[in-house]
C-alpha cells in the first residue's frame, strides 16, 4: 500500500517541521516546502524515501503552480496540505507600522496560502478525497496592540477556510483552520523582532506556552479522525493565556 502524501508549507522549523515528523511517524509521506533548502535536505536525509524537499518562495506564485504541476507521478497525489508557512513583522502601531511589512505579511499570509491551495485543491476534489489544515492564529480572532496587520492575515486565513469549506460542500474534501496562541520552541518570535533574540525571549518569560509539538498534536489528530468528521475551526491556547477584556482608555482625571 502507498503512504498517504502530505504537502507542508514552512516545514523548515518551528510547527511545520514538528508536523512533518510527527507525520513521518504517522506513516504519511511529506512534501517539505519552506526557502531553506538546506534545512529542508537536513529532513530528507533523515528520512530519505519518505521525504520530498520543495524548496520554494510561497510568494512566487509561477514557481508554486509548476512545481505542483511537475511533481513525480508517485507524489502528486496530494491527501493533505498543511498551509504554515508564515510570519508576523513587527509589532509596532499601525501609525507608526512599515507598508514593507505589511505588504510581505500579506503576501505570504494571505496570497501564498491561497496560491498553493489554489495549486492542490483541483487534484484533491478530482479525486473526492484530501484535508486542508490552515495555521490561523488567536490573533485572527482578538485585537491586540501592534497585533494590525498580521492579526488580519489570519482572520483571512479564518474566513478562507470557512469559505473552502462552503464550496466544498458536496464533496469528500475537508478543511480545517487550527488558531494557536502563545506558542514558543520555534522562530516567530526572533523573525518578529528581526532577529533580536532578547526580545523574542522576553515574550515567553515567565510563562509556558505551546510548543511546536503540541500543535503538530493537533494536526496529527485532525489528519486521522474518521473522513466524515470536519473540525471547522479549532482554537487553542496555553493555561498561561486567556482571552482579554475590551480596553478603554480614560481620560486623565487632573
Ligand atoms: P517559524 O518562523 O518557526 O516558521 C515559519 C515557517 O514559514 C518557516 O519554515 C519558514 O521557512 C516559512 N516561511 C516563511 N516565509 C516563507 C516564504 N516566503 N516562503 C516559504 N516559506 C516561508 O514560526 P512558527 O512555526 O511559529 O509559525 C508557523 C505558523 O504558525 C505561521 O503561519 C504563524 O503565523 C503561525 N502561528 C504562530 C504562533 C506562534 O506564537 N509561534 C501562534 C499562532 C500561529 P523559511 O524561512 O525557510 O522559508
Ligand atoms: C501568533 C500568536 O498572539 O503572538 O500568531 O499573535 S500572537
């Protein structure tokens, strides 16, 4: 019998190289994309028949259809997509934000998470059968300072999800968006803080957020529920987090 395929975006740290081993040791095959190629060969020596590494810009829309188009007959047979790779930048106030950032957040978020589905779902309705597991984030669902445009890419990546399944209906092909919150073990936060490691350890002090195989958890038991179960939307968070109250701002009272 032929291992299942899973095509991950952003396999080359953090959540999506958590799932893919988790995958691996599930059984599936994976198709690892991420840019760094290296870290993409590092897992295919590891696991040499059951790795593909697809070393890709999720930006470059061109390269996503051929390299989709032009994968070995024995690979192109997708069953799941794992849509992950991503990336916050920046955490200033959107007056004060960089358009830079705000344009390769969409870019990756939004416009390279929906060119690779764009890419994979034909062939997976063609065969009624695959899942789509997205990485939202909290931040898709709470506003939080400096959270502007980021937040937005993920509650984009929320109401896509949504949206696929609608246009799903019908068929055997499920979605799922999975929102983690505070999550550290990966490389967000220090890509966040354009490589200000300080920084990006200030944000887990003191607390113990998810780790990246907590999330690959998740993923591992969305891929293998019974094919007539969708989990639409799936949220979750360390003990350490909780969903804040609305703010207000008083005036000063002198
Ligand atoms: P990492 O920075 O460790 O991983 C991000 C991955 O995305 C890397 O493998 C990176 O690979 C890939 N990537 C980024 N840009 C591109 C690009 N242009 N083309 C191809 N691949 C790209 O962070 P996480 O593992 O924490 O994040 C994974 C996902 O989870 C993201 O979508 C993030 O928004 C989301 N998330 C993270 C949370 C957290 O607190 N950590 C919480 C909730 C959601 P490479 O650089 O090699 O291209
Ligand atoms: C990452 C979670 O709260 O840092 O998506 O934006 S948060």
């Amino acid at each position: 019998m032929t291992l299942p395929v899973a095509l991950i975006t952003g396999a080359s740290s953090g959540f999506g190289l958590a799932i893919a081993q988790r995958l691996l040791a599930r059984g599936f095959r994976v198709i690892a994309t991420a840019r760094r190629q290296d870290r993409l060969s590092a897992l295919a020596e590891q696991y040499p028949t059951q790795v593909l590494p697809l070393a890709l810009d999720i930006r470059d829309r061109n390269t996503i259809r051929s390299s989709i188009a032009e994968l070995p007959a024995d690979w192109a047979d997708i069953d799941l997509l794992v849509n992950n790779a991503g990336l916050a930048l920046g955490l200033a106030p959107a007056q004060s934000a960089s358009m830079d950032d705000w344009q390769t957040m969409i870019d990756t978020n939004c416009l390279g998470l929906a060119a690779i589905t764009h890419a994979v779902l034909p062939g997976m309705v063609a065969r009624n059968r695959g899942l789509i597991v997205n990485i939202g984030s909290i931040a898709g669902d709470y506003a939080y300072p400096g959270g502007n445009v980021y937040g937005a890419t993920k509650a984009f990546v929320h109401q896509f999800s949504l949206n696929l399944k609608a246009d799903l209906l019908g068929t055997a092909v499920r979605v799922s968006c999975l929102e983690p919150g505070l999550a550290g073990g990966s490389e967000f936060s220090k890509v966040r803080f354009q490589g200000d490691e300080t920084k990006a350890a200030s944000i887990y002090q003191g607390t113990q957020p998810l780790m990246p195989d907590d999330i690959a958890s998740v993923v591992e038991w969305l891929a293998t529920l019974p094919p007539h179960i969708n989990i639409n939307v799936m949220e979750m968070m360390p003990v350490c987090q909780a969903p804040s109250a609305l703010t207000i701002h008083r005036k000063s009272q002198v």
